[in-house]
C-alpha cells in the first residue's frame, strides 16, 4: 500500500503568494531535497516528525476539515511535496472529487516528478532559489520546471540579508525568458531565531530592498513585494 511522510494537517489562512488570505487545509510532507539557510520548517526537515499515511486516510483528515472550516482549497506544502509524487498522484484526483482546489507549494527544482501531476494542479506557487541560500546553482531545473505549466504558476523569491542583486536578476532573466506575464512575490525573508536557538535569519536591508524594486520595475511585469503574513496575524 502507497503511503507517505506526513508531518500534519491543518486549516489555517495562506500566508503568502498570490492567495494571501484564502482560507485552505494544509497538508505538510515530511522531508526535503534542498537545506535552504533561512528555512523555517525544520521540523518537516526533521527525519523524525513524520508518520506515514494512505491517501485514504489523508482525504478522510481533509474532509473532516472541509466540513468543520469551509476552505476553498488544499494546499500541498512542505518540505518538499515533489519527493513523494507517486503518492500525490494518488491523492490529486480524489482532493478534486471534494470541489476543493489544488494548489502546489513547490521548491521548483523536482521537474521530471512534476510532469507526471501538473494536469491536476490548480495553481503552484513554485519558489526559485538564489544560489546563495543554497549552496550551488539550480536554474538549468527551475526553468525545465517553470516551462511545464507556466499560467498556472506564481513564482516566490525569497530574499535574505545574503541575497546578491546579479542572481536575483537572474532569477528575473529566468522568468522573463519562460512567461513573461508570471506573477513574480519578491518576500524579503522573516527575520527569527533558528527553533533550535543556535542561528538567527536575517532581514535583508532596506538598500537592497529598493535597489531589487527599482529592478523590478524596469524588467518584470508583474510583481509584489510581500513578507509572510502569517507571523504577523499570529497564525500558522
Ligand atoms: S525548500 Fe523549503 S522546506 Fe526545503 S529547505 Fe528550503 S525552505 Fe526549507
């Protein structure tokens, strides 16, 4: 039986992205291909904080939810979801029998997995990932990625206090290269202490905020430049 490393599920309002405030049931897999330095999942990162769970009982926990919160979609998130697509091939079609809408958060990286469930997603919020938040570069992935289903996606970068002006333009370059008219959030990244107390993330400073605007005007069509919500309404 098929089963995957769920980390949890639960309601809450998105945070970020082109769907900020909507209101969707999250279901959290466990574990990730990449180890960004600002990423505030650790414990879907952990190999521990999972248990694993059918598609079957996955819906039942998102029907429970539908009913109880009326959301208007389910969110796919992570870590990274991609990692367990033979699952979410599974799960895709029986999330389309609720009515509810199916949106994908994705690192963009995972293209080959992706092919096989883009018909099925409604919407994907697919991150690109400058090399300096990652170690090494992915943009030859991000753009077989982003040429798969381009009008259903909005692209997030996130931007730290590390952030070089030349791969964010990059980044830029990439999207004007694959769809021009994609969506593009530019969220400077949420400044905390690590949850295990050992790092603090850093805000990037106002300067490059502004330079990275300026830049943005001039190139892209369509941008916003958006921190995450959440911690600041105080939800998940
Ligand atoms: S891709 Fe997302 S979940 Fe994975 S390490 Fe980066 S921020 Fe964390």
């Amino acid at each position: 039986m098929i089963r995957a490393k769920i980390n949890e599920i639960f309601c809450s309002v998105q945070g970020e992205g082109l769907y900020l405030g909507q209101k969707q049931i999250f279901v959290r897999f466990a574990g990730c291909n990449l180890a960004c330095d600002y990423c505030d999942e650790t414990k879907a990162m952990g190999s521990g904080n999972f248990s694993l769970q059918s598609p079957e009982q996955v819906i039942k926990k998102i029907k429970l939810l539908q009913k109880k919160e009326n959301p208007e979609a389910v969110s796919l998130t992570g870590g990274e979801p991609l990692l367990q697509a033979v699952f979410i091939e599974k799960l895709m079609p029986m999330i389309k029998k609720t009515g509810l809408k199916i949106h994908l958060e994705t690192n963009a990286v995972l293209f080959r997995e992706f092919k096989k469930i883009a018909k099925m997603a409604d919407v994907i919020a697919a991150d690109i990932k400058l090399p300096s938040a990652i170690g090494n570069s992915l943009w030859s992935e991000h753009e077989e990625f982003l040429k798969i289903a381009p009008k259903k996606t909005f692209v997030k970068i996130i931007i730290a206090s590390n952030s070089k002006l030349n791969e964010i333009q990059k980044a830029f370059d990439l999207v004007n290269k694959v769809f021009r008219e994609m969506p593009v959030f530019i969220q400077p990244v949420t400044e905390r202490i690590s949850e295990n107390g050992n790092k603090q993330v850093k805000r990037p400073n106002d300067r490059i905020i502004c330079e990275i605007r300026s830049l943005a005007l001039k190139q892209l069509y369509r941008f916003k430049i958006l921190s995450q919500q959440h911690p600041i309404w105080g939800v998940k």
